[in-house]
C-alpha cells in the first residue's frame, strides 16, 4: 500500500508504517492494547515505544486458546482470578504462559495450585519445580547439580550480556542432554546462519537462574556473589545522569530482576522445602545482606530508585519489616514512571504496610488506579497523572476527600495526548467544604472566549460538580458560542450545592460577563467571594463597581485582578496577588543575638504575639502560634547533604531555625524561581534533623515564597527537581550586587567586584562577608538561567575586566566570592554598567554606578596607609599604650568567631589594659593580615582620632 487515502485492512496499514510508505518521517509506535482509541497510532505519532502487556480480556483470551477445553479453562482462568496477585501477574505474556504450563501439569494432582502464589518469585519457583517433579526421571546428574549448572550457564550470559549460548557452551555447562522434556521447557533452541544456538525461553528465565545460583553456592562464595550484584547496581544508580555508560545502565537494569528474586528466595517455604529434601539450605547470610542493604538504599535513592525498592519488599512479603525500611517517609514520588498493574499491587502492599506516608504522586492509568484505590485513603495529598479520566470517576475521587479519612487534597493531571478537554483538576477539603479547580486544555478549546480555567468553593456534599461542568462548552460540551457558555455557566453555577467562592480565568471580558456576575451575586445567597483574572476594561469596572456596591459587594481592581467580597473591605494589593485574604504580615528588623553560644550572624526576635512575622532581612515569614523569642541564621551548604537525591539541588539559602517559648506552625522560605507552567511543581523543602534529611512538599508556592506547616524546627532550605543537571534551562531572579575595594596611593586603582548571587541571598549576609568593601547601592535585580555565560557591558571601554566573561551558577552561601573585576583609573567618578548573554542581548540594563571613595572619615587614613597589616605591625608599640577599647574590639572578634575562648579569656583577666593589648597581638599575628585589617576598622571606629593620629 503506497496511496495513504486509499482505504485498506489494517494489516496492509500497518505494513505499510513498517515500510516507510506511510508517514515515513514519524515514529512507528504499535501496541497490541485493544483500549487505545482508534486513530492515536496515526493522528499522535510518538517518540518511544512500550510493551503494555495483556488487558484483562486478553488474559482470558489466552487462557482459552492455551487450554482448548472449556471445563478445562474455565477451572483454571476461575482459580487465577480469584488470587489478584497471580492474576496481575499474567498481564505479563510470559507469566501467562507459566501459569497456565503449571496448571495443565498439576490438574490431575488434586491440589491448590494458587495458595502460595503471592510473588513473582513464587510463581517461577512453582513452575521450574513442577517441571522437576514431573519430568526429572532419568537425569544423569542430581537436581541441586542441574540447577547449579543451569545457574551457571545464566549467570555467566548475564555478566557478559548474553542470551544466546552455542552448543559447546551447553554441553560443558549443562551435563543433561537438552532433549530432555525438563530442559525444553527451560531452554529454546534456534538455527543461526547455519549453526545451532541455545537460549533460555525467556530472558526473566535467565535472571530466575542466576539468583539460583548464588543461593546454591556455599556461603563464603555466595556472600561475595550477592555484595559484588548489589555493589553493581548500586553503582550504576550513584552514576546515572553523570557519568554512567549506556551499557553501565544497561547491565544494571539487567541486574535488578535478578535482586527480585534473590528476595524471594529469602522467605519462599517452597523453594526451601524442596531444597531441603536435597540436602541444600538457602544461605542465612544472604537476607542479612540484602536487609542491610535495602535499609541504606531507602534512605539514599529516596526518588529515582524508590519504585524497585518497594519491589523488593514486596517480594519480601515481610509487613514488619517493610514498615521497618519505609519508617520516616513521608513522600514517596513515582511521577516520572508510568505504572503497571504490578506495580500498583507492589505499592499497595507497600502503603497498607506503612501508614505514615503523607504525600503520594503517580502516573498511572484509571484502571490500574483502581487496584491501589483501597491503600490510598491513608495519604494526605494525593498527586495523579491519569491516562484519561471521568467524570463520575473524578467525582468519587473527590467524594473520598476529607470523608473521614486523612486525604484532605487531590491533585489530578490528565496526559495532554488524550481528547479530553480538562487537563488538570485540583481538590481539597476544609471544615465540610471542598475547593475545587479545573483547569481547560488550551488546545481543546475551540474559542478563546471560553473559560481556560474554573476554581469554586461549594459543600462537600456536592457530587456532580464535575459532570455539571462537563455541559460547559469548554469542558466538553458541544455548544460553540461564547455568548451561550457564559448563560450556561451562570445555570451551572447557581445549582452548585453551597457555592461560596468562584474564581474565574478569562481571556476575554466583556458587558454579558459583567451580566452573568451581577445575576450570581443576586441569585446565589450562599457565595461571598468571586476573583475573576481577565483584562477589565475601564469602563465597565466602573459599571460593574456602581451596580455592585448598591447592592451591598465591594469590587477591588489591581492590575488584571478583580476582586469581589459580599460587605468586606477592599482588599489591598498583597491580598490580590496571593488571591485570598490574610492575615496581615507583621514586618520587622531583627537583632544580632548576644548569645555567643549561637555563633556569629545569627539573628533574633522577640514576638510579642502570634502571628505572620516577615524578617526584613532574610525576608523569611514565621508563622506563630503565641508570644516567643526566634533564633535564627544562615549555615552552609554541605555537597554531601543531598547525596542520593540526584535530581535535586539547593534553590535557596539554608537555615538554622529555633525558637522559644513558642510554636512555629508555618514556615514561609523565599525563592528565586521564575514561575512556569513547566517548573511550577518543581520546588519543595529540605529538613534536615538528626543526620537526616527530609522532603517536604509545600503547601502552596507563591511567586515569591515556599509555604510548608512544620512541628519541629531545625535545617531548612528550599530545593529544587532539575531533569538535566547539566542546563537546567530555568530563568532564575537574579541580583547584581556592586562593592568598591578600598584603595591605596600604591595602587593607583579602583576594583570594582561584581557579584551575580540569586536574589533570596540576602544582602546583609554578602555586606557582612566583604563589610570592608564600600556597597554601591543600584537597581540589581535581572533575570539569569543558570549554566550559561554572560559578559559585562561597561563604558567607558578602555578598562581591564576579568574574567571576560563567566557562567552563572546558583550560589545559596555562605562564602559569596566576586564574578567580576573592573579595574579602573583611581581619578574616575562614574562608570556605566550592564550584563549581557552570549549573544549579545542586554540581561541587566546599562546604568549609571558613581563611584566614591570609602566611607566619609575613613578616606584619608586608608588612603595614606600602604596596607591594613603593615600599619598595625609599624604602630605595635604606640597601640599596646595607647588602646583603650581593648575588651570591645575582643568582643568583636569573639562574635565572629575569630578569637578562641581560650584566648578571650586570657585578654579578659589579664591586667593593667597594656598586658591586655600585648596578648591580643598574639591573636592578631596567628589570625595574620585579616585579622589585622579587622582590627583597624574596628579601632577606625572606636578611637578615629587615635588611628589619625598616628599616620605619618
């Protein structure tokens, strides 16, 4: 078939995609699933492909044709289905095939072919010993010997990424001739180019043999088996996305099935019995090794590895101590993975084991959601991406909400190839009320007059919310005029069950939507908020305020935002970004605390009340339960703090928080992000406590703040998911902070240091790090992507810059080094200065930056002085006679850590003041010339006409 019009079967069209002659410069994905709709293979050509395994009719299907005999295959498809497990399990066609070989073997038994069929393990050793026990009569070697052999045939084409064997290879390994019925159904024999090769039926068949093996071996060589497999994964899990080889990643997840079954052999009565009858025992040492080291696992590979850890606790099939590894969790992330059935019944023995898992995110289809439905009710936010999703479905979802049961929020993704026409539903519950946004897919609308998106707040008994808003043209409706929609929203609106908020995204405003607000404000008594987002014209925001107020609403507009309240006050403009009335933020200035215990920086404040406090500083915000004193600083970074969690990295300073006399219920961290549709999900919060460290997600991000409820308080410090490690690709606020070096005569110079640091680094923290340096104060912020280059823009042109040009990278602290030098005549007063990319193009303006002298009164002593250094060492003996401030200037120095305790006790008891000042010279030679130029600025300050004095 070449004419892609021309009319043909389905097998010559697909043909035809093989070929070429369709579609030749799309992907080909082809998929034996019978749900998929018809004309996604042509309509949406994707760039991967997926084995999806049987569907629940298929399975059926093949147990019908397999057995050929109805009484037959009913009996056994009834068995299989009545153990979900097992029947889970056969989605997979090789499973399928076991399963029913098993049951054809064991028929005229009489026995329970099921009962102990929990785990994939399980079901493997129940069909190899089957096998065994029916056609092992007349082998030439013993059982525990065949299966050694065989083993080892596995193994060694594991190690070296083989699956086919010739047939010298067999004959050495495996002693049995291969025509014996036992080996044909182990092995597969195929013709080559003219030569006979040999296979294991199926590559899981491989791994079920290898895992064998190192339970057959003694228990000095299967130690070293196991730890040499598992230090193998675990390597290539530390390396991947770095430096990590395709056939590093590769074999390790050919290793991984092979860790499955070692865990299954560890608690399998089966296998152990029959052993037993042998003469062989299962290694004790090896479910030792592999307890220890999944606990460490669960702590490292919290995100990218998670879903195989679950895996192996649940071939475990240990409850004590699958509730034992997951202690602590509190998120477990499956988003980046589309979930199978399997996995579905993985994760759910997994949460029924571990109740305290509180925040949950899954790809996953509606019918496999279905299977983890029973084990969901225990989370308190639940994050899905769905396949497709109904309405009735996503009713009974929300209907779940807050019933009763911990789950208090509900957010819904629908995959953005489907045709349905909302893509993302949010939920939650609150005091009997449930808040409610939908979100429409911008490419399934057919105007721009309708609704992109649709938030309300109504009763928790309302149930049909979701398949009312069906009947709205933009949310799957079939009428198409814009006029229409907005009369049926008012008729869907007002049979809203309790209705009190409605919040409305519209792209365009115009007289019949100030209609429709005015008919929901007279008509719904229940309502007492709206926020319509649009593009308001003046005059009918002067329209709708008139007819609003007389009857009781107060209308509030700021710049594209329109907020409505039943008898409030207007609303100020805060109140209007966040889009809710709250609390007033209380802002202060906190103090340096005099406790020398805390160490240096660190600040203080007294809140003489509960309530939302905002540092002016740090610009944190502390929400407070009552009256309390907060201690609080920024501490450093450590690279091995987030080891294991590959794809996160700091996105904002870490803090050291505590607090007295009072809770702290919320905790509101700055950020820097540039808020996107891509990268809005992308942010969450690091706690670290007792050497450990804990996700937490937030409970809302703002466009500027990272708001999470907290219980204890340590470590803190906003983190960021990237994909790509390398370029990240997200555009980050950026402040452009400008110091002035003081200058000397010798020098004959001026230093400008320019300093690129994100914009939640607060600024004290960098004038205290260079507080010898004068600040020029300019307008800094600009928006930078991390990973790329950017140069300086300066004129006048002819002075030196180094480097010439540099790459941003997120710096969160504490050590804030210069990215930019300007080296300038000593006699210039003004230069101008911006940023631009690699390309040319301005990231941060040219402006104005006058430049001054250090500040006033200092200027003539630091100009005439060579160096800081040099003149305390000239003047030593007129100092140690003639410094009267000798305790302040240590006090000083202990505040930042710079004197010893030991040494401050000596200035501190020594006498007269003379004695005092020689011991400080000790501290000063050792501290060496920052210790000396500290000193001087802080003896500037204190005895200025001292410092005056004795300059030459």
């Amino acid at each position: 078939m070449r004419h892609p019009i021309k009319k043909a079967s389905p097998g010559l069209i697909v043909c035809a995609l093989l070929r070429g002659y369709i579609l030749p410069g799309s992907t080909l994905l082809i998929t034996t699933r019978a749900k998929v709709p018809q004309g996604t293979l042509l309509k949406c050509p994707q760039h991967f492909t997926k084995s999806m395994g049987f569907s629940e009719t298929k399975i059926e299907e093949y147990f019908q044709k397999f057995f050929q005999d109805e009484d037959l295959f009913r009996k056994a498809y009834d068995s299989v289905k009545a153990n979900e497990t097992l029947f889970t399990a056969c989605s997979s066609p090789v499973v399928c095939w076991i399963t029913c070989t098993v049951f054809r073997e064991r028929f005229n038994d009489g026995g329970d072919v099921t009962s102990s069929l929990e785990t994939t393990t399980s079901i493997y050793v129940d069909f190899v010993f089957t096998l065994l026990e029916h056609h092992c009569q007349g082998l030439s070697e013993s059982v525990p010997a065949l299966l050694k052999s065989l083993g080892q045939l596995a193994e060694r084409g594991m190690m070296e990424q083989q699956v086919l064997f010739d047939k010298r290879t067999i004959h050495e390994t495996v002693k049995v001739p291969v025509r014996k019925p036992f080996l044909n159904r182990i092995l597969l024999k195929k013709r080559i180019q003219q030569e006979t090769m040999f296979r294991f039926r199926h590559l899981s068949f491989q791994e079920f043999f290898t895992a064998l093996y190192c339970v057959l071996l003694d228990e000095d060589e299967s130690q070293k088996k196991v730890r040499d497999l598992l230090h193998t994964v675990e390597r290539g899990w530390a390396l991947s996305g770095w430096s990590a080889t395709d056939s590093e990643i590769r074999s390790v997840k050919q290793l991984q099935p092979v860790i499955l079954f070692l865990w299954g052999f560890c608690k399998n009565k089966s296998i152990n019995s029959f052993l037993e009858k042998h003469n062989v025992t299962v290694p004790v040492n090896i479910e030792t090794q592999l307890k220890e080291w999944v606990h460490q696992c669960s702590l490292r590979y919290q995100h990218e590895n998670m879903l195989f850890i679950l895996h192996c606790l649940f071939e475990l099939h240990d409850k004590s101590f699958t509730e034992k590894v997951l202690e602590g969790l509190i998120l477990i992330d499956l988003s980046n993975i589309s979930l199978n059935r399997t996995d579905c019944c993985v994760l759910r023995f997994c949460l029924q084991c571990c109740q305290q898992i509180r925040i949950l995110r899954l790809n996953v289809s509606t019918d496999n959601l279905k299977i983890l439905q029973p084990a969901l009710c225990s989370c308190e936010e639940l994050w899905l991406m769905l396949d497709m999703l109904s309405p009735k479905y996503a009713g009974d979802l929300i209907l779940a909400l807050g019933k009763g049961k911990i789950q208090n929020q509900l957010i819904i993704k629908v995959d953005k190839k489907t045709s349905q026409s909302y893509s993302e539903i949010i939920a939650s519950a609150k005091d009997g009320d449930v808040t409610l946004s939908v979100r429409c897919s911008k490419t399934k609308r057919k105007s721009p007059l309708l609704l992109p998106q649709l938030t309300l707040t109504c009763s928790h008994k309302e149930t049909e919310i979701l398949q009312k808003l069906q009947l709205l043209p933009s949310f799957g409706g079939s009428n198409k005029k814009g006029m229409v929609e907005r009369l049926t929203l008012l008729e869907v609106l007002q049979s809203v069950s309790g209705l009190k908020k409605v919040h409305l995204h519209v792209e365009c405003w115009t007289e019949q939507w100030v209609s429709t607000i005015l008919s929901l404000t007279q008509t719904c008594s229940s309502l007492n908020e709206i926020k319509i987002n649009a593009l308001i014209p003046l005059a009918l925001t002067q329209f709708q305020r008139t007819s609003l107020t007389q009857k009781g609403w107060t209308l509030t507009v700021w710049r594209m935002s329109m907020f409505i309240e039943r008898n409030g006050k207007s609303l100020t403009e805060e109140e209007l970004k966040t889009g809710k009335r709250e609390k007033s933020e209380e802002v202060f200035t906190p103090d340096y605390t005099d406790d020398k215990s805390k160490g240096a920086n660190t600040l203080r404040v007294d809140s003489p009340h509960g309530g939302q406090f905002q540092c002016s500083v740090t610009n944190l915000v502390f929400v407070m339960e009552g009256k309390g004193e907060m201690l609080y600083k920024m501490v450093p970074w450590d690279p091995c703090r987030l080891d294991g969690l590959s794809q996160m990295e700091p996105a904002g300073p870490l803090y050291d928080i505590d607090c007295f006399k009072a809770s702290v219920s919320q905790l509101h961290l700055p950020h820097c992000e540039i808020l996107t549709e891509e990268n809005k999900d992308s942010l969450a919060v690091a706690h670290f406590t007792n050497g450990t460290v804990e996700i937490l997600q937030p409970q809302k991000v703002t466009e500027t703040h990272v708001i999470i409820s907290i219980t204890e308080l340590s470590w803190f410090g906003i983190i960021k998911k990237v994909i790509n490690k390398i370029f990240s690709g997200s555009p980050t606020s950026v402040q452009v902070l400008l110091f002035l070096r003081p200058f000397t005569v010798a020098q004959n110079q001026k230093i400008l240091n320019v300093f690129l640091l994100p914009g939640n680094v607060p600024l004290s923290e960098v004038r205290i790090q260079h507080q010898e340096k004068k600040y020029i104060e300019t307008s800094s912020m600009c928006h930078l992507i991390s990973g790329r280059k950017y140069r300086l823009n300066y004129h006048p042109e002819e002075y030196e810059v180094q480097p010439s040009e540099e790459v941003f990278k997120r710096n969160f602290g504490t050590n804030f080094h210069t990215t930019f030098e300007v080296f300038l005549d000593v006699s210039i007063e003004e230069i101008r200065l911006g940023l631009l990319d690699t390309e040319g193009k301005d990231v941060w303006k040219l402006r104005r930056i006058p430049l001054s002298a250090p500040a006033q009164g200092l200027q003539c002593s630091v100009v005439r002085r060579s160096t800081e250094s040099d003149y305390v060492d000239k003047h030593r003996a007129q100092l140690i006679g003639r410094v009267t401030c000798v305790m302040e200037i240590a006090d000083c120095f202990r505040s930042k850590d710079m004197i010893s305790g030991e040494m401050y006790s000596k200035v501190h008891t020594a006498q007269p003041r003379q004695e005092q000042m020689r011991i400080f010279f000790d501290v000063l030679d050792s501290g060496g010339t920052d210790a000396k130029a500290e000193f001087l600025r802080l003896l500037e300050e204190k005895q200025p006409d001292l410092v005056k004095e004795l300059e030459p």
